[in-house]
C-alpha cells in the first residue's frame, strides 16, 4: 500500500468515517432561503458525486433538483430557485461559469469550496459561501465536503435524523474495509481481485449515486475503463450484448429493501447469467436511510478501486490526464 500510494490516500479513507463526524460538528451556519421550490447543483467530477447524492435524497421531497455537469443553468431557474455550484479546488471551469450566470438570473445562491478562484468571487460579489478543507484530492474529500455541506443547507435538505445512523454505519464498514482488515473477510479487497477486466455496473434508479461514483473512482484511481446501466434500462437493450462471449464483468449493487419488481428483475438477470456460465458479483446496501445506503456504498466501493489500483501496480492520487484537459480548458 505505501509503494504504490505513497501520498496515503487509502489513510485518508482509513479516517472517512472521524472526516465525516468531524466535519458535521464544525461550527458551521446554516443557510435558510425561505420558500425554493427548485435547487439546481452545479458542479463536476468528485463535486458532482455529491450533487448525485443530494439529489437522492431530495426525490423523497416536493422540491425539483437539476443536477449540471457543465457550463449552462436550466431555463426554468427562477427566484424561488436555489443553485448550489461547488468547486473542491474553487478554480473548476464550469462550476465558476454557472455560479457567475447565476449571478445574473435573480436565484438564491451558495457556493463551496477548499478556496480557490470561487472564493475570492463569491466575497467580491456578496454570494454566500462556506470553505471546507480539501483531504488530498477530491475525491477522496468526499466526506468532509459532504457533511458539512449536509449542516450548511439542513433548511433545504433535510437529514438531521440520518446523520447519526450514517455515521454509524461508517464505523461499522470501516472494520471491515480498512488497511488494518488486509484479509479474506474484507469485501472491498475481495471485489477488487476479482475486477480484473472492465466491469458493467448495474444499478436500480434510487442507487445511481453510488453507481456513478464508482465507475468515476475506477477510471481515476484504477486507471481503468468501466460502464453504467440502470437494470430494469439493461433489460430492454444493454442485457443483448450478453449473448456474445466478452471478457466484461457484469456487478450487480442493490439495495436491501429494492422495489418488489426491481428484486424481481435482479433474479431474472441472475438467471440469465447463470444460464449463460457469466460470472458477477452483487454487492448489497446497508439498511436504513437514502444517505446511509449511498455514502456507506461509496464507502465499500472506492476502496475496492484504491486496492485495484495497489494490485495493478498504479498509485491512485495522480490524475495526469485531467491535468492536461484543465491546462488547456480556460
């Protein structure tokens, strides 16, 4: 693990659950902006895995979310809107645009950051903003930037009863996942042995978040190709692509209370897998609430895409390609 991470993100995963109980408790204020109707989350990469979240959980709500992983706000963003556009760095390109467009539009707005050019922006123009520490990189930031941001926009996105339960559950999956569990009973370094060749990861619609993540976290950490699809999706084009012999590994992540005919279509697809000798995995939720079944599966699988990376050699920090596409992207 220190050859080949030698700047320790895996010790900062080791923390993730201190990171996020830390992170809840700073003294942080929280905003209320009165009647929003719409929330639009602006933000790429690590800070869009966390939009992925907040959209989760806010589908259980009356309020519409947009979620843009790009430069342009949606045309229905009105005063009773709210756009959150968080930068981990603060210099990210398309967060920085949409939190200027959004200053011109008449909408609530809050931004978050390490730093960074949103900073100095927001103080220049008086747009509320709260800095959060950046662990490494942003990816592996995950927890700080996610408690907090749960603290700060409580009025809006209501999670105070969850936090504790999340949490817990965090502790609970880092006995089993941690660099102290290096063994036969961890799930995280089991999946990671068995990725060997690029993996399709299916997913129910209420799951996308950590779907999402992982795939990300394979491509940065891993250094390596992988795919997405909604199942009951799969089920009326992707499953198709089984009938030919492939080398693509089918991971199956579910919840543990899934829609009656979601469970149903796992074990169809199941069987069809069986029936065709395709090897897979499933891996499972905790139970309880949207926020502890997405975070502590991120949990599981983005360290399965750091020990990939250590078995294949890769250190997981550096991200050589990003920087040429950001040295180019002004």
């Amino acid at each position: 693990m220190n050859k080949f991470d030698p700047l320790g993100m895996y010790k900062i995963y080791d923390r993730w659950p201190q990171i996020a109980k830390e992170s809840y408790d700073r003294d942080l204020v929280e905003v209320d902006f009165g009647d929003i109707r719409h929330v639009v989350f602006a933000g790429m990469g690590g800070s869009g895995a966390l939009h992925d979240i907040f959209s989760a959980i806010l589908s259980k709500t009356d309020i519409h979310v947009s979620i843009v992983k790009g430069y342009h706000l949606p045309n229905t963003v009105s005063s009773n809107t709210l756009v959150v556009s968080t930068s981990a760095s603060g210099n990210t390109v398309e967060a920085l645009t949409v939190l200027d467009a959004a200053k011109k539009s008449g909408c609530k707005l809050i931004a978050f950051s390490s730093g960074g050019k949103m900073k100095d922006y927001c103080f220049e123009n008086k747009i509320e903003y709260r800095k959060i520490s950046m662990q490494l990189s942003p990816r592996s930031s995950l927890p700080s930037f996610l408690f907090s941001m749960l603290k700060v926009l409580e009025p809006i996105i209501p999670t105070k009863k969850d936090i504790s339960e999340s949490i817990d559950n965090l502790e609970d999956m880092q006995k089993k996942i941690s660099s102290n569990n290096i063994g036969s009973d961890n799930p995280s370094l089991e999946l990671a042995e068995w990725l060997s060749s690029i993996p399709v990861i299916y997913y129910p619609w209420g799951l996308q978040a950590a779907a999402v993540r992982f795939k990300n976290s394979l491509q940065e950490n891993a250094k390596m190709h992988a795919m997405i699809e909604d199942v009951i999706e799969a089920c009326h084009n992707g499953i198709v692509a089984w009938e030919r012999k492939s080398e693509i590994k089918p991971i199956l992540i579910r919840g543990q209370d899934d829609y009656i005919k979601t469970k149903e279509r796992w074990d169809i697809i199941k069987e069809y897998f069986e029936l065709k000798k395709i090897e897979y995995r499933e891996v499972f939720s905790v139970r309880g609430s949207i926020l502890s079944k997405l975070i502590n599966l991120i949990y599981l699988l983005d360290y399965s895409t750091i020990y990939r990376s250590v078995m294949s050699g890769i250190d997981p920090t550096p991200v050589t390609s990003i920087d040429f596409i950001k040295s180019r992207a002004k």
